[in-house]
C-alpha cells in the first residue's frame, strides 16, 4: 500500500511558494523506515522539468535569510547588553552566529550560478523551477526536525534513487542544498524568538501602564 498521497500531498501543494509560509519546517518526525517509503514517493512525484529554463535561484533567499539572521542576531544581542532575560535559542543563536556565517559563505562560495542552472529543476508544486535535490533536503529536514544523522540521510537517498537516479551533479549539490534549507530553518526560528520577546514586552508594557 503506497503511503504517496499522505506523505507528498504538503511537498507539491500547487501554487504555494516554499517561503510563504512562516512557519518552521516541520513535519511528522519519521523512523529511518519511513523515511525510506518516503524517499520513493517523493521520487515518484517529483517531475523534472524539459523546458530549457534557467529555475529559480536559491542564492537571493539566501542572501535574504543571511540579512534576517544579522538583524535577529543583532536584536538579541542588543537585549543581552542591555541585561534583558534571553531564551536558550537566542543564546544559542548568539554563541553559534558565527558558524552560521560560516556555513552561508560556503554556500556561495560552493554552489557557483554556472554550476546551479546545470541541476535538474522540478516541473510542479511549490519548488517548481527549483532544483530537485531542493525538495528532496526540504522534505529530510522537515521529517527528521533538523536533526542531521548521516546514516538516516544516506538511506533516505539510496531510496530515491531506487526509484529515480540522480545525476551526478546532483549528488554532489545534496550537502550544500541541505545546508540551504537548513538555513531557511534557522531564519523561520530566530524570527520566532525574536518575535515572541516582542510580543513579550509589549505585554510587559501594557501591564505596566494598566496597573
């Protein structure tokens, strides 16, 4: 019994951009076992487009995630100055920044446009004019709560291509295009604790003025 229209029907919404919704990218979290059935429907449903169109470049959300993450960086650190009481994320994010940076350097410096317009770009859904291997990572990431296990992507990789060989090319982008949504990841957090530190002192504030 095919798990294809429960386990792909969120990855290939028709019409809906990846980065319109705010939220983190999370879904049910998968054994190493659904994670394999969920690799072959992914490879199923995954149309590779035969136009010879250029797709979309990832490298101007991540040049936008990039400028979010200084500011939320920024903000939080301003709090600390300032003796504010911070989240265990904000510390996180305000001890590891400088990792981040590093891996968004890499990025670019790894994944050059002369190489990117080169890997396969899906045809539908949401990362239409994409990258296959984008939507691949997105949906690893989003099953497995951002949490990098070798093995689990391994298997998760050797079951696509049970179904559907990937190029060369593409194998080797898997690690940089994984980084990618893990970044986007990082964005959609780091807005949520600065957010909810916001929504906190307004609260703050508004009790202060009623009592």
């Amino acid at each position: 019994m095919t798990l294809f229209p429960r386990l792909t029907g969120w990855v290939f919404r028709r019409g809906v951009s990846p980065w319109s919704d705010p939220k983190p990218i999370r879904e049910e979290l998968f054994s190493i076992e659904r994670m394999r059935e969920h690799a072959r429907s992914l490879a199923v449903a995954q149309g590779v487009t035969a136009e010879p169109i250029k797709g979309l470049a990832l490298v101007e959300r991540l040049g936008d995630n990039a400028a979010v993450l200084l500011d939320c960086h920024r903000a939080i650190a301003k709090a600390a100055d300032e003796g504010g009481a911070i989240t265990p994320a904000a510390e996180w994010l305000l001890d590891n920044y400088h990792l981040v940076e590093r891996q968004i350097h890499a990025v670019r410096s790894d994944l050059p446009s002369s190489y990117y317009w080169q890997l396969p770009k899906l045809a539908d859904g949401p990362f239409a004019g994409y990258p296959r291997v984008f939507g691949l990572t997105w949906a690893f990431v989003a099953h497995s709560d951002s949490r990098f296990d070798p093995e689990m992507f391994r298997a998760f990789v050797r079951a696509y291509q049970e179904v559907q060989p990937l190029a060369i090319g593409e194998l080797w982008a898997l690690a940089i295009t994984l980084r990618i949504v893990l970044i986007e990841n990082l964005r959609r957090l780091a807005l949520g604790v600065v957010g909810n530190r916001t929504a906190r002192l307004l609260a703050d504030l508004v009790a202060d003025r009623l009592l």
